[in-house]
C-alpha cells in the first residue's frame, strides 16, 4: 500500500527479446507506469544481466525510491519448472530489491502463464501459442501450464518463430546461390546484412554470433513476402504450419480459448491471419494480445 492508501501492483513480461514492467493499482488495473529493459530469458541470459535488464524495466515503471506493492508476478520466457525458475526468482527478488520494491508477495511464472492471463476475460483454461523470437505452446488449467509442446529452443525447436524465419531466409539464399533452390528476393537484404553475397559471408555471418540474432531477419521475410516473393511466402505459409501443428499436438477442444501472443502472432501479426485459417479446421480461434503484460499484472491482482 502506498501512501494514498492505494494498493498497487507490478507485472513483468521478461521476453526473449525484452522484458516489461508495468505498474498498476491493484483495485482497479488502472495503469501508472511501465518500463522497458533488455532480455529476460532466465535460461539464455547471464544472472547479472538478466538482474540489470529486470531494474531498468522496474525503474521506469516504478516512481523514484520504489515502494511497497501488495504482489508482484513475473512470466519469464524460460521460467518453467526446474532451473529457470529458481534462476528467475533469484534474479527478480535481486531487481526488486536494488530498485527499492517491497513486496509482499513475489510470484515467478513461465512466460505462457502470462500470455494467456492477458486473453479476453482474464480466461483459466485453454490454450496458449507464443511466436516471437522462439515458440511454444501450452495447455492452461486453472491459469497454469501444465502440458507443453515445442518451446525447444533454437538448436532443437521453436518451429515457425523469428529464429526458425532467419534460418530458414539464409538457407534459402544459398540454395539460391549454388544453384539447389529458386532465385529469390531474400538474396539482396541478406547480402546486405551479411556483407556479401559470396557463399562464405553468409555463412560467416551465420556462425559469426549467438544464433538467436537470425531472428532479426524474420522482418525481412514479411517484407519481401509482402512484395510477392514466391520463395518468402513460401517460408510463411511452413511457418504457419509448424505452430498450427504445435498447436494441435496438445489436442484441442472445439471452441476453446486459444490466446496466441509474440511478434509474429500479436495484434497485427504477420503470421496471425495464416494461422487463423489453419486452426479454424480445429475449431479455434485465435485470441492475440500484445505479450504478456497485462496478463502478469492481472494474475497479480488476483494474489491481492
């Protein structure tokens, strides 16, 4: 409670590619703050940045010195069961602390949780897809995950996310290249993020750095499917398929919530109206939000 005497909350969407916080009056949802820092996956970044990447986004949503929340709930992409979770909390309880939060209550969530809290009417069960840089799915009861399919990661999984659409761009310009597949626009945008367009700059490019940078080329598939390229769209539609696939293996029900999230499949998507056409044969239909912010301060709410 602070000093008005209002309760206040804190949600927090840590991401693959960002983490989010906003601040919110536990009553009423109404929102007070939010603030932006960098990623969040509490398996693939370091404790210290991930604690770093948590203040900047509690600082900017938090009035100056912090102050006393009635709960606090965080949804971290690798926050699941085992050791995610326990880096998570460690991490979060760190953040909260530098950027002088009392909570009374601290609660750490896999990043599906969150997602599917922000669906239409704050929904208990269903289903989730998240699509951004990685993806994955999850069956929810009772507004928690119990049953997975995909979330992998980028050397085993996330089929059809921002990672998967990079790969699959820079393999097809050098099937380009060599002669095994079509010409494409693809090639010049790569080239030009590569280097080169000699067969080595892409490689070079490719294992130059942390893989999930080729998620960073998923824009440029939209852009060049956008302009007709053949093999782009092609990319798009294998994309769609992959997480409509995710999406079945966890047998859904005819009219169940499916709340899909993440930058291919928020409001807006570029992935979102062909996966609408494909899980319709399931009988679903898909319920985007932005990430899982709002689903976080949500569940908080729920803990006051």
């Amino acid at each position: 409670m602070n000093e008005s005497g209002i309760q206040w909350v804190v949600g927090v969407d840590a991401g693959g590619t960002r983490t989010r916080a906003r601040l919110a009056e536990a009553a009423t949802g109404r929102v007070l703050g939010e603030g932006t820092g960098g990623a969040g996956n509490a398996l693939s970044v370091a404790p210290d940045a991930l604690v770093r990447h948590l203040g900047e986004a509690l600082c900017g949503a938090l009035p100056p010195g912090g102050g006393a929340v009635a709960a606090v709930v965080g949804g971290f992409a690798g926050g699941g069961p085992g050791g995610g979770r326990e880096r998570a909390h460690a991490a979060l309880a760190e953040a909260l602390a530098r950027a002088g939060v009392r909570a009374a209550r601290v609660e750490v969530r896999g990043d599906a949780d969150v997602a599917f809290a922000g669906g239409e009417g704050t929904p208990a069960d269903g289903l989730v897809l998240i699509a951004g840089t990685g993806a994955a799915a999850a069956r929810v009861a009772g507004r928690r995950a119990i049953r997975a399919a995909d979330g992998d990661g980028w050397l085993l999984g996330d089929a059809g996310s921002g990672f998967w659409l990079g790969r699959e761009a820079l393999r097809a310009v050098l099937r380009s290249l060599d002669g095994r597949g079509p010409s494409t626009a693809l090639t010049g945008p790569v080239g030009a993020l590569c280097g080169g367009l000699a067969k080595e700059d892409v490689v070079r490019y490719a294992y130059g750095a942390e893989p999930v940078r080729l998620a960073a080329l998923s824009p440029v598939v939209v852009e060049a499917a956008g302009a007709g390229d053949e093999v782009a769209s092609a990319l798009l539609d294998r994309a769609a398929d992959e997480l409509c696939a995710t999406v079945a293996a966890l047998g859904p029900r005819p009219g169940e919530p499916l709340v899909v999230t993440g930058g291919l499949l928020g409001p807006g998507g570029p992935l979102l109206e062909r996966l609408r056409a494909r899980v319709s044969a399931l009988g679903l239909t898909p319920d985007p939000v932005r990430d899982g912010l709002a689903g976080a301060v949500a569940l908080a709410r729920l803990r006051v």
